[in-house]
C-alpha cells in the first residue's frame, strides 16, 4: 500500500478544518452543513447558513444565468 508522505496507514488521523461562519448574520456552524449555501464570489468561498439562504433566495436565483433555471 503507497501512502502520501507524511501521511499514517492506521486511518486514525483526521484533519480537522475550521467551523464555518455565515457570512451574512455570522453563525457559526457546529460540525459539517450539507445545508448551507456555498458562494464563490471574486474567487473568495462565501458560506451562508440556511436562514441567511432562505431570506435571500430570490436574489441568489435572480444571479443565475438563465440556463440554470
């Protein structure tokens, strides 16, 4: 089995990645949100929780190409 360098073969290592943080209102989230809404803008991640996704609805719809919709 090839590993990458540096890397364990137990499995028993996890990397761990900041909470994520609305953009919009600041919630921080508490483990992984499949929910939340994921923004790229100017090449910058933007999260934003499901309150903030759910109040702005029409205006992430109303920035799509048509084909998306």
């Amino acid at each position: 089995m090839t590993s990458l360098s540096g890397g364990s073969d137990h499995g028993d290592s996890t990397v761990e990645r900041p909470p994520l943080v609305c953009a919009r209102c600041g919630t921080v989230s508490e483990g992984p949100q499949p929910t939340w809404t994921c923004s790229v803008e100017n090449g910058a991640r933007h999260y934003f929780c499901d309150a903030c996704s759910r109040q702005n609805l029409r205006s992430i719809e109303g920035r799509l190409d048509s084909a998306w919709w």
